[in-house]
C-alpha cells in the first residue's frame, strides 16, 4: 500500500545527536583520538584566553571544525557553517545539541591570530604524534623527506614590477585584461600585490610558471604518518632548507636513524649535513650529469633498498592533503596563514590514518 507523505510535526522528540549517528561510522574512532588529544592540550588552550569577560565559542569547537573541513573538503568557512545549522553529524563531532545554532564563519577570522600567536596547530601536531607513539604506530628509526608546490591564492595578473608605481594599465572594468607575454619576469624583479610572500615556481622544464608555495612534508615510515610540516618560499633549495629546519626541531636521535628522500637531495652539502647529525642519507641516487654523494657505503645496505621502496609512501599525504584536503589551490594569503591550514589538515590526516590502522588491528 502506497504511504501517505503527510506527516504530523511532533512536538517534543527524546533523542540526541547521539542517535543519528551509526555505531560503527568511522568517525566514531576519530571524535575518541581527537577527544584524548584536546584532555591533554586543555591547560593551554586555558591560557590562550583572559580569565574574565564574554564567553567566546569554545576553542575545542573552533578545532574540530577544522578538522572537518578537511575530512569532507569543505572549501570554505562559511560554507561549513551554514552545513553545520542542519548537518547532525558535524553537530555531534561538536558535541552540539540538536537545536544549537551553528556560530558564525567570521569567528574562525576572529580566532586565527590567536592560533598563531600561542603555536596553536604545531602544539596540536605534537600531541597528536605524541599519542600515534602511545599507540605503538610510529617509527623511530626511518623517516623521509619531501615537498611539493602549493599554488597560492593570487593570479599571474597581479605579479608587477617591485619598482612599478600606481596601478597596472589596463582595459577597465573589475577584471581587467593584462598583456605580460613576452615580458622576463622573476622573483627578483616582480611580486605579486595580492600575496607579495607568494614566488613564481614551476614544477620542471616545460611546465607552467605560477605563484606557489612550497609544502614540506617530515614523514616516519613504519605507517607513514607525518611527524612535522613546514610551508615556506618555493626557491631553489627549499626542500634541502626544510628538512634540515625539521630534523633539527626534533629531539636528537639516541641511535643512527635514516632519512629518505628523492633524487633532488642529493647534493654533497645535504648530505654531510646530514652525516654531522648523526642521520644515515637515504636519498635517491643522482646520476644524470654529475657524481651522486651516495655511494657504496650506504647504497649496499639492505635498508636502503627498503628506504626507497617505502618513501614513495610520502606521497600518498600530499595527494591526501591536495585532493580531499583542498589544498590544490590555497585559500589563504601569506605563508603563517597557510602553514596554519596546511598543519591543521596534516593533522587530519593523520586521525584518519591512526583510525584506519587500528580498525585494520582490530
């Protein structure tokens, strides 16, 4: 019998959002490792705010929303918030009621600077590699090194000359057409005036020149989770750059550990830098017009052929990071912001993978 589509509106409902949500949905095992995280990080988001005043929105809502963002590649704040006035899933992930309202976008804006004034993201990263070792799921012997290019939230319009005054010459209107064929434009030279942080790179011979970022990844590869992350100036030494910056934030090694690596760190100052740390230099092996700095030593090893099998693991976190994580095209300008989202998405990542490997244990 066909059912009728009129329905009666009741009045009073005894159910949460407790309810709606499938006992074994993977977010379950995720809202639990982000939840142990923030008990641990809570005397500093305390002290991230004044004793006295106005009541603010609750750091812990502002964090898991990030979050959220990235696991369902939620491209803006205000689109999330508008989802979250009627999404019972993300309200529960909040820990909101069913007739909560959602805040509005602009306190992500309002917050942002005191992220980054108190290292917020990076304490974040920390607890929650803190509690991956807790788990048993991470390595601390073998670990690899590399970066990509994060294109930044500018066009190739508004790259001028630094000594150029007034605006550009153009045809009218809101957007206006900009001849630059022809022209030699480099960093040196030109900037851009949306996002002046913002380097015009490209990824090799051939390809299109664009303003971009450079996105580094510190990653251990027993499971690939990714220890620390850097965002910096797309120069010509920017990975080698990083990753000496990031094996140096870390505690020295009580025993020889490896770093992996492409074929682009294979210089000979990378290399002894590495040496004087103690840290054994897996990197791939350059040999296309010049001597590599790896030899026999270490490409004798049987570790090192593992090495290279199991760095290519890293890039399973940047296609993460750039497909489900939106971050084909940056949505913030200047590098602090966009180290902020780009940590804030790494440590999504990381959720779901420790979620998935002890689903996977289980």
């Amino acid at each position: 019998m066909r059912g009728s589509a009129e329905r009666q509106a009741k009045m009073l409902l005894g159910v949460t959002t407790e309810d709606f949500i499938p006992p074994d949905h993977p977010i379950r095992r995720v809202r639990k490792l982000i939840d142990n995280v923030l008990v641990a990080l809570s005397p500093k988001l305390t002290a991230m705010y004044a004793p006295t005043g106005r009541h603010s929105t609750p750091p812990e809502h502002l964090i898991k929303a990030t979050l959220l963002m990235a696991f369902y590649s939620i491209r803006s704040e205000r689109q999330f918030c508008e989802r979250l006035q009627y999404d019972l899933l993300f309200k529960w992930f909040l820990g909101l009621n069913i007739s909560d309202d959602a805040f509005d976008h602009s306190t992500f804006s309002k917050n942002r600077q005191r992220l980054l004034k108190h290292d917020l993201a990076q304490c974040l990263l920390g607890e929650v590699v803190r509690e991956a070792r807790q788990r048993k799921l991470i390595s601390e012997d073998h670990f690899t090194v590399d970066g990509t290019l994060l294109q930044a939230w500018a066009s190739q319009k508004s790259v001028r000359p630094r000594n150029e005054e007034g605006p550009p010459p153009g045809d009218g209107g809101r957007n206006q057409s900009v001849d630059f064929h022809g022209q030699r434009r480099t960093n040196e030279t030109h900037a851009s005036t949306t996002d002046p942080e913002a380097k015009l790179a490209r990824k090799g011979r051939g390809q299109e020149t664009r303003l971009a970022y450079a996105g580094h990844i510190f990653m251990e590869n027993r499971n690939g989770i990714i220890l620390d992350l850097l965002v910096n100036q797309a120069t010509g030494t920017a990975e080698r750059d990083a990753a000496i910056e990031m094996l140096d934030r870390r505690k020295p090694p009580r025993k020889r550990t490896t770093l992996a690596g492409d074929k682009g760190y294979d210089t000979k100052a990378f290399v002894a830098a590495l040496r004087e740390r103690g840290v054994t230099p897996h990197v791939a092996q350059n040999t296309s017009n010049r001597r590599s700095a790896i030899d026999r030593r270490t490409t004798r090893h049987p570790g090192y052929a593992i090495s290279q099998r199991v760095r290519k693991r890293i890039e399973e976190c940047f296609g993460w990071m750039k497909t489900t994580g939106g971050g084909r095209k940056l949505r913030y300008i200047g590098k602090a912001k966009n180290q902020l989202w780009a940590t804030f998405t790494a440590i999504a990542f990381n959720l779901v993978r420790m979620a998935n490997l002890e689903a996977q244990a289980a």
